[in-house]
C-alpha cells in the first residue's frame, strides 16, 4: 500500500518560504530531508523546482505546472500538470513524497497519509505558508526536539503526523 507523505520545515506562523528561498539553514534538517526522501519521487510545484540549482540526486522530480509548454530536460524529471496526475504517475514507488510549495501543499493536504515536519521555533517574516494541521485530522506519532547550536541558528523539532 501507498503512503503519500507531505514533508516541510515551517515555522511557529506556518512559515515556508519568501521569494522563492527558504528563510533558514538547517544543516541537520537538509540531511533528514535527503535521508528521508533519497530514492523515491517527490512531487512539487515549478517554483519549487527551480529552486534547487540542479535536480536533487537519487529521486524521481515530479514537476507540477499549468504551462503546458514548461519542459524539463533531465532524465529524473517528469513534466504534469495536476496534483491527481502527479499521484497517478508516482504509484510504482510506496512513499513518494509531496515537497511543496504552499499551494502544492494545499491542495496535498486531502491527499495525504502522514506528515513530516520540521517545525522551526521562530515567526517569520514570508509569502508562502504551509496550511495548519488540523489536530481532528492529523495525529502527532513522534517529536523530536532539536537545540539552536553553532550551525543551527534556531531551535527546530521533527514532529511526524499520521492520518486519524
């Protein structure tokens, strides 16, 4: 059976990003990020995607878009156009993962079956957010605690979710 994952790091105001960047630098979260996610697909938005400044190694991009003329040229990428198609193409793989951005994110959250969230002790300032997780939905499974140190500006925790 599948599990479709929605994975973010967020802050206390639901927080993601700000003109298409990430409004921290996590080393410990990226590597949980490549852990958790190496090997399957991920499924995101366009701005998303060109985020990163080359597709991520080991996993299968599932691209979201509405231009029906964006095109990729990379062999671990695939172009759609939905949500649903995304979901449709990932089936060989029992966890893809959803990896943003907040509309994607949006729309994912009726679709999927667990959580994993890097919560990031501070509100900031962003033009993109992750929806709340609604506690009649969602039921938090772990939490791990994670102290701001000299490489991590802020105090984060890992907090996995499972659908009720």
């Amino acid at each position: 059976m599948q599990t479709i994952t929605m994975i973010a790091a967020v802050g206390e105001n639901h927080a993601l990003g700000k003109d298409n960047d990430l409004l921290w630098h996590l080393p410990d979260d990226f590597k949980r990020f490549k852990q958790l996610t190496t090997g399957h697909i991920i499924i995101m938005g366009r701005k998303t995607f060109e985020s990163f400044p080359k597709p991520l190694p080991k996993r299968t991009h599932i691209i979201i878009t509405r231009d029906k003329n964006y095109k990729v040229k990379h062999e671990d990428c695939i172009v759609v156009h939905s949500l649903k198609e995304a979901i449709k193409l990932s089936t060989e793989d029992k966890s893809p993962f959803i990896i943003g951005g907040g509309e994607i994110y949006e729309q994912g959250e009726k679709l999927a079956d667990k959580l994993e969230i890097t919560r990031v002790h501070h509100n900031f300032e962003a033009d993109t957010f992750f929806p709340e997780v609604d506690e009649a939905v969602w039921q938090l499974k772990e939490s791990e605690y994670h102290p701001k140190d000299e490489r991590h500006k802020y105090d984060f925790t890992y907090l996995t979710y499972l659908r009720k």
